[in-house]
C-alpha cells in the first residue's frame, strides 16, 4: 500500500460491467461480473482482501446468469481486520448503494462516520 493513501476511507464509485462482460459467453457474464467488481475494489484500494456484502451479490445475479446490469453503483470502504494472525492488516468492503439513475454520478469520498 503506498504511504499517501489513508488508513480507513470509504468511496462510491460506478462501476461499468457491461464493458467488462463484453464478448463473454452467456453461462460466464455474471461470474465474470462478479470477478471484475473485486478486481476494480482491488485497484482502487489496494487492498488484496475483498469482501462482498450479500446485497451486492443479490444485485448482480438476480437478472439471472446471462444478463447482469450495466453498471452497479458501490460503497468501497477500507476497514481494519479483527483477526490478529490475518496477513493484512486492511480489507475492503464492496456494499451497494441504490440509485434511480447512473446520470451524472462521480466518485465520492464518504464520511464513515
């Protein structure tokens, strides 16, 4: 983790699945959803430890395995782990945020407090 990014922080972001399930097989776009939602929590909190919240995953699949939606709007918070022998000390939770519309939304910081 680079020294000028925060302890514990919390962001929305909108992530655009369709551009990432693009030219995927039918029985393999919401798995690969799936996948691209930790990959970008990842990059953007350089954490390795992903941790999806339910709604999420509720989101995401309940269109069935060939149909994910286009874009999901995310809460990306860096929490502290509890367990003492973890081999990180930071992990990101990826919870939803609903939305009407995806027009116009940037990326946020959040107070987490």
């Amino acid at each position: 983790m680079t020294p000028n990014k925060p302890d514990l922080v919390s962001r929305d972001y909108t992530i655009h699945l369709a551009k990432r399930t693009h030219k995927t097989c039918f029985k393999s776009k919401t798995p690969k959803a799936i996948k691209a939602i930790k990959k970008f929590a990842v990059d953007a909190m350089g954490t390795k430890d992903v941790r999806l919240d339910p709604k999420v995953n509720k989101e995401v699949w309940k269109q069935g395995v060939r149909n994910p939606p286009k874009r999901i709007r995310v809460r990306l918070s860096r929490k502290r782990n509890e367990d003492e022998d973890a081999d990180e000390k930071l992990y990101t939770l990826v919870q939803l945020v609903e939305v009407s519309s995806f027009k116009g939304l940037q990326t946020e910081a959040v107070d987490s407090a």
